[in-house]
C-alpha cells in the first residue's frame, strides 16, 4: 500500500492529529519547565511539524505550526495556562516557532513534489527505453506497437484519446519531437493555456527524414499542462514507431489505421 494516497484518504483525521500532538507534546514538556530550556522545547515541536508536513497534506504542517505556538505559549510561557507572553524572548520564540514551521512545512512539501516529478520523469525514461528495445527486438508487430505507443501517450500526457493515422490533410494543431506545440501555424503557450482542446493535435511520425504518419491527440475534457518532458517523451515515442514503420516497410499484420487508445 502506498503511504501518501492511504493518508490522503483519511486528510481530516491526519489533520485532527496534527492539531493534537504538539498540545500533548506541550502538555508533556510542561512537567519539566525547569529542566528543559524553551528554545529546545521549541526545537522538539519543529520535529512535530516536519512529521505532519511529511504527510504530503499542507493542511497537517501549517495546522501544526499553529496548534505548536498555540501550546507553546499555553504551557510554556509565563503566566503559564494562559494565552499570554510577557518575556520578549519567549515572544521571538514562539514567532519564530511559527514562521520555521510554516516554511519547513512547505520545504518538506517541496521536496515531495521534487521527489515526485523524478518518479515521473524515470517512469517515462523506461518507457520510451521499454518500447526502444521491443522495436530492437523485433518481437512485436507494427500495429501491435501502434497501440501500445498510443496508450502510452495517452498515459504520460494524461490526455483523452490517442489515434493514429496514415492521412496528411492539414490540421489546426501540431506537436514535434522537440515538445513544441503549434496552433494555427504560430507557438502555443501550453504551460499557460494547456493542450488545445478544439482540434486534434497531430504528431508526425518520423524516420530518416520520412514522415510514416501521424499520431491525433484529442485532450477536449479538460484542461491539461504536461511539462516540456512530457512533450518530449511523446515526441520520442512516436519516433520509436517511426523506426519500426520504416524497418517494416509499412507491412503490417493488422491495419494501423484503426488504433486507438483511450484515458479511462
């Protein structure tokens, strides 16, 4: 089981605990005010804070963060048992306490997302070397990889429907291997706009030069934004079918003109 879509699924409960902790840890290091200094108290609540963030729900570090200054000032300042701060250094320590949770929280969510992207991209990086070493190996036919490619893209630029097809009529919308796309004959800002959604988007399938057909990319439910990678990928993609059309002859056991994959 994975562990951030198994928290994901019980957010309010994760986020009730993160509420809750640091008042027992607070509540815990109340018994030994004359042993423990404030500044590592606080020390030992950012550790509570970096453990909520760690559950990739900015809800549990930034309610962390604040339920650790709440008690802080609660349990640990004087006058104690009560919402008030009269040294000045506890006040800069309890502030403090707040600010550092609130960016560690989101350091910590940084890098999940950061660790996230490189699971992606190496998950991508073996297709594309998956698919290269099926055309190498010659063990699939030139429809069957059609499909496969198809599904592919469909799935690393999470888009609706991938076809391919063997026509060259003119179309609005174009992708090249270099992860550019065109509409309309001019750049296409897809980091702002997303993928057009009214028109198919071609994607030539290429080999030495000569174009062997067309992937037709239709993203028309919603609005998506794959990274430059991930145009990219798709561009190397329809190139591994291109070295496998050009390898064949365009023979083929079934007609590639009928492939299709679908995003369920």
């Amino acid at each position: 089981m994975q562990v951030e879509p198994f928290l994901q699924a019980r957010r309010s409960f994760v986020v009730g605990v993160a509420a809750v902790v640091p008042l027992v840890a607070c509540a815990v290091l109340s018994l030994f005010r004359d042993s423990v200094a404030n500044t590592n108290a606080a020390l030992g609540l950012v550790l509570v804070v970096v453990a909520a963030a760690a559950t990739g729900i900015r809800a549990a570090g930034v309610v962390a963060a604040l339920s650790s200054a709440v008690w802080f000032d609660f349990f640990l300042t004087q006058p104690y048992h009560h919402f008030v701060i009269t040294d000045r250094a506890d006040i800069e320590t309890a502030v403090l306490l707040l600010i550092l949770g609130v960016a560690v929280s989101e350091i910590a969510l940084w890098g999940r997302r950061q660790q996230g992207r490189a699971s992606r991209e190496q998950g991508y990086l073996d297709g594309v070397l998956t698919t290269a070493a099926t055309v190498g190996a010659g063990r699939i036919s030139s429809g069957a990889l059609i499909d496969q490619v198809c599904e592919q893209i469909v799935d690393v630029l999470q888009i609706d429907r991938c076809r391919f097809d063997r026509g060259t009529e003119p179309v609005l919308a174009t992708l090249d291997d270099q992860g550019t796309v065109t509409y309309d004959g001019h750049p296409f800002n897809v980091d702002r706009s997303g993928l057009p959604i009214d028109a198919e988007i071609a994607l030539a399938v290429r080999s030495g030069g000569m174009v062997h057909g067309r992937f037709l990319l239709t993203a028309a439910t919603r609005i998506v934004r794959p990274s430059l990678e991930q145009l990219r990928v798709a561009g190397a993609l329809a190139d591994q079918v291109g070295a496998a059309l050009a390898a064949s002859g365009h023979h083929d056991r079934r007609p590639p003109g009928n492939a299709r994959a679908s995003m369920n």
